[in-house]
C-alpha cells in the first residue's frame, strides 16, 4: 500500500444486514463483515422493520471494530466514513448513520453519502479496468428493480423502476404461498431446478411496448390464484401438492420474472446504445437470471461486455458501499454532519 493509498470504512444498515467493510482505492478489499438477520426474521416470510431496527443496533458497534481489525489498520489509516444512507428503511438505516457521523466527528474523517442503489451497481464494477460507458446497469434486490443509464459512475439516470412489488420481494411472497423458507429467492431457485420453467404460462407484464418500468405483483397474484382459486374461497392447494408440481410452478414463476427482466434490459440498450451490461442486487445472485442475460448479451451486437456482481456482494454489503465512495473521495463529494437518512431514492 502506497503513501497515496485511500482508505474507506464502509458502513451499510439499509434492510436487514448489518455490514462494515475498509477498501482501498476503491478495489482493494482489506475487511469485509456482514451481520445477517435473515433467522430472526424467517417466521415472519420478511423483514420486520422494529426487529431488523434492534438488530442494528445490537451489531453496529461488534461489526465495525471487526472490519477495522481484520482489516488490520487503526482509525489514523481511515481516510474517510462512508455511509449507505438511502434509500431503505427508516428505522435501518438511522443506525448506520449515527454510526457513521459519530465516527466522523470523533475521529475528524470526512463523511460521505452513498445510495444503497448506486452501490449495488459499483459491485458489479469492482477491480474492472478500461470500463467502457455507456452501460446500462439493472438492479435487483428485495425492494428495488432499477434500470439506469450509466454515463458516470457519479451520474446514473434512472431509466425505469418498479411502480409495485419489486422481483425480490414478489419472490418472498411467492415462497411463502409455496409454503417456502425465507429469503424467497434462494428458496425458489433451489426447487425450481427439478421443475419445469413452462409448465404453467404466467403472465409477463411488460407495461406497454417502450416501458422501462417493472411489475410483479400481478404474476405474484397470478401465484395466488393458481393455488388457492379465481375466487380466493378455498384454501390454498399447497399442502395437497407433489413436490413435482410445486417444483413446476417455482420454476415457472421464476422464468416469468426473469423474462421480463431480461427483456426490459434489451429494450434499455436500444434505447442507451450501450456497450456494457452491469447487473447487481440480491436477486443478481440468482443463476437463470445470470445466465439468461449472458445469452442476451451474447447474442446482442452492441453489447460489448457484461459485468456481473460477485455472489458474495450481490445481498447488502459494505464492500459497495466503501468502493463507490472511492470515487466520490477523488471528486471531493462529502457530506457534512447534518446528513439524514431518506427512505426512498434513486
């Protein structure tokens, strides 16, 4: 590490993990340590904001002071507090911000603000030389689906968003009407692997021929409606099912969402002329969404490269966090003490 080496403690409390991270020139990856509530909130089929909130607080201080140990520097080597400070929950992502601003002004470090959303886009982009923009970056997670045009890593422009249930979060819901473990997503792509992707047509709402916009609460009902009745009166056919037949729909409904995913993306590089494909998010984790938009990609003459997150920091990390605020050290972007968390954003 050169005398010119920038540090970054990244901190992020958006959802329902708790996660510090210090990077390097934004590459470098010295600690990375995520707290992950997904046991206290399995019973529920989602996340509680009044638990994840208390969780928080309980793990803030023990992560931090683990990140900064592995990373095996002291406060003097931190350049700078970098915090995910929106969007998300409100109760969340109070937590990380004091956190953030008391380190700050304890230990006289400029404090920088990052969006949850750009971050997950920056972990698709981490350690990749000779970057080339335009790219368009699609992200999914649990609360969000977003489509930007990338110019700059500083600039995304949101092209299109969900105007209901994000892809995550219809996965969650339809785990649970499965009868599923929480997360969603982990759970249905397991199961699905032995069913058959065209076994039961489900909708693609796709919102009109130029719609950059997402929508998945109508294939979650659709879910509903395939296994509990048109009319809702029955009970729900679940519980009678095959492991086949559930295997089919899970497989099916997954399909369905990463038809649409994947085509909205096309329709944003025809409309960006991008060269570069980034996907990230929680649900970016996901095989036959990976897959399906490499084979676009492929088959895609415009498309030069595609640029997926690392497994590992595709769900909420402070990895993202720190590495994206790299950029915003070396432009002079900071924050100041005043800083307050928002839970929407773009």
């Amino acid at each position: 590490m050169t005398a010119e080496s920038i540090n970054i403690l990244g901190i992020e409390t958006s959802c329902d993990e708790t996660a510090a991270a210090v990077v390097t020139d934004g590459e470098i990856i010295k600690s990375s340590v995520v707290a992950s509530q997904a046991k206290l909130h399995e019973k529920f089929g989602g996340v509680v904001p009044e638990i994840a909130s208390r969780a928080h607080l309980e793990s803030i201080c023990p992560v931090i002071i683990e990140a900064i140990e592995k990373a095996d520097i002291t406060k003097a080597d931190i350049d700078a507090i970098a915090i995910a400070n929106q969007p998300g929950l409100t109760v969340a992502l109070i937590v990380g911000v004091t956190a953030a601003k008391t380190l700050s002004f304890t230990w006289n470090k400029p404090l920088i603000a990052i969006n949850h959303i750009h971050a997950h886009m920056q972990s698709a982009m981490l350690a990749q030389q000779n970057l080339q923009l335009p790219a368009v970056a699609l992200i999914v997670s649990g609360g969000h689906t977003s489509l930007y045009d990338c110019h700059s890593i500083l600039e995304p422009k949101l092209l299109g968003s969900t105007i209901d249930d994000a892809a995550g979060e219809a996965f969650d819901k339809v785990a649970t009407i499965l009868k599923l473990p929480y997360p969603g997503g982990p759970s249905i792509e397991k199961i699905a692997k032995d069913g058959n992707p065209s076994a039961v047509n489900f909708p693609r709402s796709l919102l009109g021929p130029d719609s950059l916009d997402f929508s998945f609460s109508g294939i979650k009902t659709a879910v509903l409606y395939h296994c509990q009745g048109q009319d809702m009166k029955g009970k729900s056919k679940v519980h009678s099912m095959t492991k086949q037949q559930i295997a089919d729909i899970a497989a099916s409904f997954q399909q369905a969402v990463v038809d649409v995913l994947v085509k909205k993306t096309s329709r944003a590089i025809e409309k960006t002329d991008a060269k570069t494909v980034l996907l990230g998010g929680g649900v970016a984790a996901n095989n036959v969404l990976r897959g399906a938009l490499e084979k676009m990609c492929d088959n895609n003459d415009s498309v030069e490269r595609l640029l997926i997150a690392p497994k590992q920091y595709c769900t909420d990390n402070a990895v993202m966090v720190a590495s994206l605020a790299y950029h915003k050290f070396k432009a002079g972007i900071f924050a100041d003490l005043s800083l307050e968390p928002k839970a929407h954003g773009q």
